[in-house]
C-alpha cells in the first residue's frame, strides 16, 4: 500500500520547483480534482507532467490532515534515518540511543501510517526489539546494559499498536519486566530509570501508566501509580521529575497525559482529576507569561504538546510560540539537526495541536498558517540557488514565478556577479605601474607591439570561447558586457593620453582580464556553489 503520507517524490532540479508546489499546495480545491484536471494544473503552472508527484503529495497530506511542515519533517526522517547507523538521532553517525526509532514511530502512527503504509516503520520496530535486553527492558542509551523503565513503556505502547504478531514475545518481556520492577512507596506506586535505581520518577511512571492503561487496563498497578502522580502534584501546579524540584513543562505534560486518561477510564474520581488539571492550567499560564524563559526547540514543543492537553490552544501566546518554531525550521528541517530532540518533537508537537484544532467546533478556524507551505524550500530538499529560491518566495502569485523563471534562465545574477569579479580583477592588475608604462606609450615599434599582443590575446582567447560555445555569435554576444564595463573603467580612471596607443591598451588589457575571469567563473559553476544553501 502507498504511503499515507507521501514523501520523496519531489526529486526536480528545475528552478522555481518549490515556488510551483507552493502554489499547488495553496489551491484549496485540489484534493478534490480528477487526476486529468491536476495534470492540467501542472501544465498551466509550467510543471512537466513527470513531476506529477508534487501534486500527488500535496493530496496526500491533506487528505490526512497533516501540515506540510510535519509532512517535511516525515519526508526529512525518512531519508536520514535508514541511511544512519542503527537508527542514530544524528545523520551519518553511528547510533547512541533508542530515542529517534521510538519517536518516528510515535510520529508515524500519529499521522496516520501503518506498518502496511509506512516502508520503514516496521524496520524501526525490529531494531528496537533487537536492542531488547535478557530481562525484557529497552535500553534509553545503548551499551550500558540496563533497560530503562520509561523507555521499555513507551516501546511498549508503540509496538502494541502495529498488532505484529512476531513482536508479541518481545512485548511480553517487556510487561513482565515493567511489572516486576514497580517500587512501593506510601503514597502508591512508581518506577525508577532502571532497576539498579530507587528514586522514583515522574516521568518513567507517566509513560508506564500509559502503556498498561492501553493494553492491560486491569492491572491493579495503574490506580497505584496515578495516586502516587496526584500525590507529588507541586503546590504551584506542576510536575517535576523527582517530587520536591521545581515543576517543568515536559514532565508536566507526561502528568497530565496520565490524568486525562484515568479519568476517561473512570480509574480516578471526576472532581479529583479536574482540580489537577485546573492547577496545571495556572501553573502553564504563569510559565507562558514569561516565554522569554522557554528558549529550547524542545521545550517549546513540549508547551506546545502541553497546551493541546489543558485546552490552551486558543491563548494568543501559545500560538506565537508555534510561530517561533517555524521561524526555526530551517533549523530543525536540516539533516544536520538533532532529529529526536529537535526534528521529531516539533512535528509530533504540531500535529498533535493540528488534531486539537481540527477537532475543536470552537478552534476549527484558528492557526489557518499551519496548511501554508513554507516559503522557501527546506534545507534538505534545496537543490537550487538560495538567492533564486528568494526571488521566487516574494510573491505567491503565477506571473511572478513565470516572470522569476525567465530571470533565471537568462542568468543575470551569475552573468553580474562575474564581471564583479572580473572587474575586481582588472582593478588589481591594472594598476599604478601599468598605468604609468601605458600613459607613455607611443606611435612607435614599442606601442605598436603592445597593441599587437593585447589583440593577439583577445583573439585567441575568443576562439577559446568559440570553441567552447560553438558558435562565433554567441561567444562575441557574451564578450560585449565585459568590453561595456573596460570601457567604463578606463572612463572613470582617465589618464591624460592619445586614445591610440595608449587609451586602447587600457580597454584591451581591461576587457581581456574582465572576460577570462567573468567566463571562467561561470563555466565551472562557482556561484552556484556559493549562492546555493
């Protein structure tokens, strides 16, 4: 089965790509085109039909209702994580924890995929199984030799939903193990990172309940644990990781996560779960009024995460912190970014409130910016010139990309940024010296043969130029703009002298330098590289 969610299609080295999925993705009416009339938008928007794939993924995601930039983010992880180590959070290097395969996971169900839909999620499945440890636990950090508690839950919870028969023996272990390791305290009870551990953590016992209220509902432990939870509730509202240190959003919303589902289950009393909830609300609104204090791409999704659980997301400062994070996305939609703590947070973060949103009569119209592509193409799908990529994202309009089309074609900006150098160049070389030999240049042998060298150069090096082009026309039409500009400088650095020789040397040696440097540098491609992100 194809993905729901459709990525890697969009392989088009042609300028102004981006700009024309854009434009796609803005035409509200396009899921519900026929195929013919989609190639028929393609065309009318100067895209070949092969490159019919842009339109396909754009419909892909929204008939899944997932926002492009989650969708980029898939698309990001999808082709960076295969190609890693094992599964590493860090492309091209060798793999140090379990955390990015466990949240790709989460991310991919979240959107929709299956192990039928999704061509790597399965594969991210068996590579965590194949960490699993003897006593059934998962490790957070590999090559330490213990499992932790929270980790070997959220496995749990995840690979439950795949309903992988070959998975079933690795799950058990991991309920047994989760079971076997709960700590008792006066209060209820919870679970420490590993075994080797006593301090009980909230974290570890958030994930755990999740996991056992999922899939084994009945266990006796679960009514234990959310007592323990609503028990070390801090004064202010908050959760913290060990009871008695000041509250933080992550842990915050683990808490509140477990809350919402006890109550849905009916495994803690109505009253008791919405005074928890409303002191949370107070304490995540005094932390929102001060947002200057929440600077990490993490933790502003974790808030973010947070208020789609208390029902927040209508808070005009919750929306700006979204706002903040796509400012951000060249950050976090790059193959060099931090894919578990920076890629695959922010997208679980925002289609976690995109849920919130479209689930929501009150909220359905809000965040309307979250359907609109960004405007300049992703750092690991920019295969164009940057500075073309800015020309084509100042105006969402067709002409304007057609108009930017014939730009590029021409390449004005290569073409100047040449003579620029050229000129740099003749600027250089033709200096005092030169000046002051040339002035004294007469209609004599000396003058004579200087004027006959510089020509002799020009002409083989235009037939260089023919050579290259094949074609006289074009390779005098490309010489024109550096003669225009040596003409210019010895303009504007007159030096008092008959205009044969001396005058004629200047333009000569001027335009011979300007054209070999202006020529060469565009031949091989140098401003591409420098422009190109």
């Amino acid at each position: 089965m194809p993905p729901v969610v459709a990525t890697g299609l969009i392989s088009v080295p042609v300028p102004g790509a981006w700009r024309r999925l854009t434009l796609i993705a803005n035409t509200n009416s396009l899921a519900e085109l026929a195929e013919e009339q989609v190639v028929g938008r393609l065309e009318e928007l100067g895209i070949p039909r092969h490159h019919y794939g842009l339109a396909r993924a754009v419909q892909s995601w929204k008939r899944a209702l997932v926002p492009p930039d989650v969708a980029l983010a898939l698309w990001l992880l999808r082709e960076c994580l295969p190609a890693a180590d094992a599964w590493s959070r860090r492309f091209g290097m060798r793999a140090e924890d379990t955390g990015a395969a466990i949240r790709y996971i989460q991310l991919s169900l979240a959107a929709g995929e299956s192990s039928d839909t999704d061509p790597i999620l399965l594969d991210a499945a068996k590579w965590l199984v194949s960490t699993q440890l003897a006593d059934g636990s998962i490790p957070a950090n590999l090559g330490f030799g213990f499992g932790e508690a929270g980790t070997t839950a959220r496995v749990l919870r995840l690979l439950n939903r795949l309903d992988e028969p070959s998975l079933d023996p690795a799950l058990q272990g991991m309920y047994r193990y989760l079971t076997e390791h709960a700590l008792r305290l006066p209060n209820g009870v919870g679970w420490a990172y590993s075994k080797v551990e006593r301090t009980v953590v909230t974290g570890a016992t958030s994930h755990v309940v999740l996991a056992l209220l999922e899939n084994h509902s009945s266990d006796p432990l679960i009514v234990e644990a959310v007592r323990f939870l609503l028990a070390v509730q801090d004064p202010s509202g908050g959760w913290s990781e060990v009871p008695g240190f000041p509250p933080t959003i992550h842990n915050t919303f683990n808490v509140v996560r477990v809350i919402k589902a006890a109550k849905r289950s009916g495994l803690v009393e109505a009253a008791v779960a919405d005074d928890a909830l409303a002191a949370a609300v107070k304490w995540f609104s005094g932390r929102m009024r001060n947002q200057h204090r929440i600077r990490d791409i993490a933790e502003t999704a974790f808030a973010l995460r947070l208020a789609a659980e208390l029902d927040l997301l209508h808070v005009k400062k919750v929306e700006l912190a979204a706002l903040r994070l796509l400012q951000r996305r060249r950050h976090w939609l790059n193959q060099s970014a931090d894919l578990y703590a920076e890629t695959e947070i922010v997208a679980l973060a925002l289609l976690e409130c995109s849920r919130a949103l479209d689930g929501s009569d009150q909220l359905c119209a809000s965040w309307t910016w979250r359907w609109a592509l960004p405007a300049l193409p992703p750092p690991f799908l920019s295969n164009g010139n940057y500075l073309h990529d800015l020309l084509y994202s100042v105006m969402r309009t067709r002409w304007w990309v057609r108009a930017v089309d014939r730009f590029v074609s021409t390449s004005l900006v290569e073409r100047f940024l040449g003579l620029l150098l050229g000129t740099i160049a003749a600027l250089g070389i033709v200096d005092d010296y030169v000046t002051s030999v040339f002035v004294g240049l007469q209609k004599d042998a000396r003058g004579i043969v200087t004027i006959s060298v510089i020509t002799l150069l020009l002409l083989t090096w235009i037939t260089v130029k023919v050579s290259w082009s094949s074609s006289v026309l074009r390779a005098l039409r490309n010489s024109v703009g550096p003669l225009g500009v040596a003409g210019l400088l010895t303009w504007i650095f007159y030096a008092p002298a008959p205009f044969f020789p001396p005058l004629l040397a200047f333009i000569g040696l001027r335009w011979l330098i300007i054209d070999i440097v202006a020529f060469t540098t565009n031949s091989s491609g140098l401003f591409d590289r420098m422009l190109s992100r």
